[in-house]
C-alpha cells in the first residue's frame, strides 16, 4: 500500500507540477501587469467567490470519495453509474441556488461593505462562477474517488492551460486588466466544465433516472453538517484578506497576497500530491483488510509527509524571499517576511487527513466543525490583534496558530478509534537535518537571480538527501531498493 501511495502521489505530484508551472508562468505576468491594489482586489474577489463555492457544494464534496468506497464494496446497492448521476445531478442543483443566491446577495449588500470599487463592481457578473465551481469539485472528486490519477492530472493540467491561455489572449488583445481577466476566466470554465459533463454523461450513462434520491440524502446528510467546516476553513484560509484591506488598506493585502499564492503554489506542488492521494488509499483499505493494515499505511505515509515537509519549510524559509522578488518583483518584497509562518501552516493543514484518519474512516467529520468554526473566529480575533503590532507577520502568525489548533484536534478526536502513533522522534530528526540544510543554503550571498536561485536549492537538496541517507535506516532501505527496481527494469 505504501508502494501504491507513493505511485498515486507521485502522479498527483506530476499533475501538480505541470499546473504550478502555470501558476508561475501567469504569477509574475499578473503581479506585473496589474498594480498592488489591483492584485489584491483580484484576490479578495476570489475569495469571495471560493467562500460561495463552498456553500453551493454543500458539503457533498466531502462525501464523494467516502461513499464512492461503499458503492464499490457493494455496500449501497447502486451501481456506479447511478452514484456518478447522483453526484452530478445534485451538486449541478445546488450550484445553481448557490449562484441565484450570490446574485441577489449582491442587490443587498451596500456597496461600501467591500471597501473596494473593483470588488463592487465585479462581484455580480462573477457569480456564474459559482455553479461552474461547484460542477468542477464534483468531477475532480469523481476521478479522484475512483484512484484515476492520470485522468484526474491531465483533466487538471489541460483546464488549468486552457483558462490561463484564455486569459492572456483576452486580456492583451480584446479587453486588458481585470475586466479582461474574468471574462476569460468565465468563458474558458464554461467551456472545460461542458466539456467534462459531457465526458462522463457518456462514460457513466449519466441520465436523471438513474438518479438515486436515497443515496444522495445519504450525502446530503453526511456533507450538510461539512458546511459550517467549509465556511470556516475558508475564513480560516482567507478571511484575514477582509482584515487586512480594511485594516492596512489595498497595497498591503496585495504584497500579502503575492507571498500567499507563492505558498500555495509550492504547497500544492509539494505537499498536496500527498495528502490527495493518502485519503482514497486508506479508506478503501479500511474497507478491505481492516485496522491493522491501515494503521500500518497511515504511520508510515505520515512519517513520509514529515520527511518531505521538513525539507520544504527549511527551505522555502531560506530562498522565499528570493523567489517572492524574481518572480513576483521587488515591488512586493513587503511580503516576503509572512512566507514562512504560511508555509507553516500548509504544512499543518496539510497533514490533517493523516492526523485525523480515524475521523474520516468513522465518518465523524462532523465532529472537527466546532473546532475548524472556533479557528476561524480566532483567525479573526488574532489578525485584529496581532496585525497593528506586527503588520503582515501579525497575519501569519495567526494562520499558523490556527492551524495547529485545529491539527490538535484532529489528532486527539481521531485517535479515539483510530490510533496513529505520534511521530515525535521523526519530528525532531529530520527538523534537525533539515535546519541544518538551512544553514547550509543560507551562507550562499543573496543573489536575486534564477542561477542564484538554482544554486541555493540544489545545495539545499544535496545536503538534506545527504544528511537523511546516512542517518535514516528506512531512507536508506528504500533508496537501495529504488535502485534496484530501476536497474532491474534498465537491464
């Protein structure tokens, strides 16, 4: 199992890859092309929109993956078709009272409440974006449920080229700055999304008979509860965006978002591929060889997550500013200070799935709803407090604070049916090899160059995969055994 986690992570890794390298082809166009404020009013829309998204979804995509594994079990006496038409039919319902909803939101809030012309003005046309969001969760979830890697990365990589080419054809030859940007944007989601319904009405025999209403109450009833825990991990990711315009005002709140997203891009890069592929594995080996076998899989694919996470925080911590300023531009170097208290906190957030594998194996996820609520309120209360002392750093602190309260939770509810041995030992050794690492790295001189840039991480890596081959046994055992594997295959 570990061997197949590690292959099903290394394909959401691939798909990762290709989708960041995007992301860092559009990240320093954008922050170029558009002002700080306009950048920051970019993104205080789209999580605007991400918080509708997850009130449209329902809490449905929490459940996908989880019901998918009882339906191929034969567990709920539908077949697989009829669950595929009952998740598309149903989240296309809510997508759209979700989107009428936004809509007439819009005819109600004053517009002041924004504290942002462009947000304002843009926000109405922008709801259709809900419904095309809501459809997109269900499709991914749907490929990921069903351990379809490569049809899930290539369906990711073509939609992420696709918008990102729309956008840039729009925007420097029909209708520049943000205007351009989301009439892109709205065109290109339509257009990936029709496609993709298509796709599987025809795969799946998607039709509104096969419809199964027990199944989807089922659902419903399991991901109801999951709002509140996506409105919260929502304020919890983005809620400290509203404080900071209104608090700090636009310029700030776009240098912070610029850090954000380059944490994002990494995390997603790095970590994400991980965690995407864990859940699936071991709720489906809970179902088919029980306890022991799971356990066995969620201790070791944890130790993996913090050997690799390590390694990620040293780093992005000694070359984060550097890649803030070559990609993004001296311009937002204000930000540059937040990045490892973000990285942090992904890193954190990230584990959750393996830290509360018994949450999500005894389909108690409602139980992390007080919690994830009660951090997104201290988000708040933190941001307002620490940020007139500490400015932007205030706000990382306060992301990577609540984080760990919720990963605490996790890890305490989760291990009252499901016990995962805390890696405490591991935890400190490779944080050991990898501050060391950063030692290293950081005595090369600031060079805010691409080969400055390179000579940094390949140090960084060479030292890290040095120090953890000689005094990890496993990491050895391993290696070897790679080897191995990769000579037989030459020979």
């Amino acid at each position: 199992m570990l061997a197949r986690f590690i292959k099903h992570s290394s394909h959401y890794a691939l798909g990762s890859l290709f989708v960041t390298l995007a992301s860092l082809i559009s990240f320093p166009i954008f922050t170029r092309t558009f002002s700080v404020a306009e950048y920051g009013a970019l993104n205080l829309i789209s999580s605007i929109l991400l918080l509708c998204t997850g009130i449209g979804k329902l809490g449905i995509q929490q459940s996908i993956v989880r019901f998918h594994a009882e339906v191929i079990a034969g567990n709920r006496g539908i077949s697989e078709s009829q669950y595929i038409s009952t998740v598309l039919l149903g989240m296309a319902c809510t997508g759209i009272f979700a989107t009428g909803g936004m809509a007439l939101a819009v005819y109600v809030v004053p517009a002041a409440w924004w504290h942002n012309e462009e947000v304002a003005r843009l926000i109405l046309p922008l709801s259709v974006l809900i419904l095309l969001r809501v459809l997109d969760s269900g499709i991914s979830n749907i490929l990921r449920a069903q351990q379809r890697s490569v049809a899930y990365n290539v369906y990711l990589v073509t939609r992420k080229y696709f918008i990102l080419f729309t956008i840039l054809g729009v925007m420097f030859y029909a209708m520049p700055q943000l205007n351009g940007f989301y009439l892109g944007t709205v065109g290109a989601e339509a257009i990936t999304i029709g496609f993709m319904v298509v796709y599987l009405f025809k795969k799946h025999h998607v039709a509104i008979g096969a419809f199964s209403p027990e199944t989807f109450k089922a659902m419903v009833a399991f991901g109801v509860p999951m709002i509140v825990y996506e409105i919260s991990g929502i304020i919890l990711n983005l809620g400290d965006r509203y404080v900071i315009q209104a608090i700090m005002g636009a310029e700030p709140l776009g240098q912070y978002s610029a850090a954000y997203n380059l944490c994002e891009y990494l995390q997603t890069l790095v970590m994400a591929s991980l965690a995407q592929a864990v859940t699936p594995i071991y709720l489906r080996l809970w179902e088919q060889s029980g306890e022991t076998d799971t356990r066995r899989f969620v201790e070791r694919a944890l130790r993996f997550y913090v050997i690799i996470g390590a390694a990620m925080l040293a780093g992005v911590a000694a070359v984060g500013q550097d890649v803030l300023v070559i990609l993004a531009s001296a311009k937002y170097v204000g930000g540059a200070a937040v990045i490892p208290y973000i990285v942090a906190g992904m890193l954190v957030s990230g584990a959750i799935p393996i830290f509360g594998a018994g949450i999500y194996i005894h389909k108690q996820n409602h139980i992390m709803i007080p919690c994830v609520a009660f951090a997104a309120i201290l988000n708040i209360i933190l941001n307002i407090i620490l940020m007139p002392y500490w400015g932007l750093i205030g706000a990382g602190m306060a992301t990577l604070i609540c984080y760990i309260v919720v990963a605490g939770f996790a890890w305490h509810y989760g291990g009252r049916q499901f016990k995962v041995s805390f890696p405490l030992l591991d935890i400190c050794k490779f944080v050991t090899l990898a501050s060391l690492m950063y030692f290293a790295v950081v005595q090369i001189p600031a060079i805010h160059s691409p080969v400055g840039l390179v000579l940094k991480v390949l140090t960084g890596v060479v030292v890290y995969g040095l120090l953890a081959f000689l005094l990890d046994k496993e990491i050895r055992r391993m290696s070897v055994s790679f080897m191995q594997h990769f000579l037989n295959r030459s020979t």
